[in-house]
C-alpha cells in the first residue's frame, strides 16, 4: 500500500477495523461470496488494500483502507455488497464488530535491501 502524504492529509484515508465471528455452519458458501466481494471491491474507485487475520480463539479481523469517505460510502451502498451484508446477517455470522476511522498520520519505516556501508 502506498499514498502519498499530500493526498493522505488533504482526504483523510479510512480505516475499517471489522472484527467477526463465523457460524459453524459457514463453509464453501461464504469463502465464495467473501471472494467475490474481494473482487468486487478492488474494482472501486478508492479501494487502496485490504488484510486479513485470524487469532488463535476463531476470531477474525479484516483491516480495509479507502482513498477517502466518499469512495467508501460508495462500497457501503452498493447493491452487491448490501445483499452480501444481508447473507452474512441471515447465514454466516455469529457476530460482528466494525469500527470506522479517518486516518490522520501515517508513519512508515522499510529496511533496505542493501546491506549498510561499514
């Protein structure tokens, strides 16, 4: 994932933080639908990146980046991904948890790949 600082600061990059837990009847059928949705999402303007992980209690997190409020609030009405919402209340999931933010400073560090001058 790379921004600039320029735009970070002028847009206010976002943040979604959701955190789920899946029913234990979820199966081939959701890893389809949330592949999908992957697919579907990067097409979006604004769609910057997404990971996700799981902790040891079955819990999962999904962090996703958008450029700004406007290109997220456009996935957030999305007909496909509303009747994905709609699928994940009704079949999926036993619960969620989802927390939005505006990103205000970004810090970044990355080694080089050369070794350092001795």
């Amino acid at each position: 994932m790379t921004l600039s600082a320029p735009a970070l600061y002028r847009d206010h990059m976002m943040l979604i933080l959701f955190r789920s837990r899946l029913t234990d009847t979820a199966g081939d059928d959701y890893a389809r639908m949330a592949d999908a949705m992957l697919a579907h999402a990067r097409t979006f303007p604004g769609f910057v990146d997404v990971k996700s992980f799981k902790a040891d209690d079955g819990e999962r997190l999904t962090v996703v980046w958008w450029q700004d409020e406007e290109t997220l609030k456009a996935w957030a009405s999305d007909s496909k991904h509303r009747a994905a919402q709609h699928a994940g209340r009704e079949r999926w999931y036993e619960y969620y948890k989802m927390d939005v933010a505006k990103i205000v400073r970004v810090s970044n560090f990355e080694r080089s790949a050369q070794p350092a001058a001795r």
